[in-house]
C-alpha cells in the first residue's frame, strides 16, 4: 500500500511539474560557470527536476547500499552466536 501512494504522490508531483514547464515556454538565457546559452524555461525547468531526482536518487541509493552491507554484517554477527534450545525453553519458563 505504501508504494502505491508513493507511485500517486510521484504521479501528482510530476503532472504538476510538467503543467508548469508548460506553461512557461518563453526563451531565457542562463549563465554557466564557462559561458552563457539560450533555451526555452520549459527545457531548463524540466532538465533541473531531472537532475534533482537523478542526485536524490544516486544519494538514496548510497543509502541502501551501505544499509544492506550493515545487514550483511549484523547477520554474520549474530549467526557467531547460535541460540541454544535450552535457553530459550529457559526463558520461555521464566516468562510463564
């Protein structure tokens, strides 16, 4: 359920993304750090949009790949120390 309102709110995001850029065709000039370039707003605000979601997406994945070598290693951890049958059957008594 969760990813399916996360598609959604995506959906909403982008719709009310591109309604923007549509409306706003006009030429504009932008300076780079080595020059300057005309393109219509609608390229520029649609190329930021992308290059902000591809740099969350490129820190998010940075994210899962060191939370998933964190697991790898908690897993190791605790596969170290087997649980013996009689101490849980000892606390599973004591909780009784």
């Amino acid at each position: 359920m969760k990813v399916q309102w996360m598609f959604l709110l995506s959906l909403v995001f982008a719709i009310i993304i591109a309604i923007f850029a549509v409306i706003n065709v006009d030429s504009v000039t932008v300076n780079y750090l080595f020059g300057k370039a005309n393109s219509p707003l609608i390229l520029v605000i649609l190329g930021s949009v992308l290059m902000g979601g591809f740099i969350v997406g490129m820190i998010s994945m940075v994210k899962i790949f060191t939370l998933r070598r964190k697991i790898r290693a908690l897993e190791k951890e605790a596969n170290a120390y087997p649980v013996k049958d009689e101490m849980i059957e000892g606390k599973a008594s004591l909780n009784e």
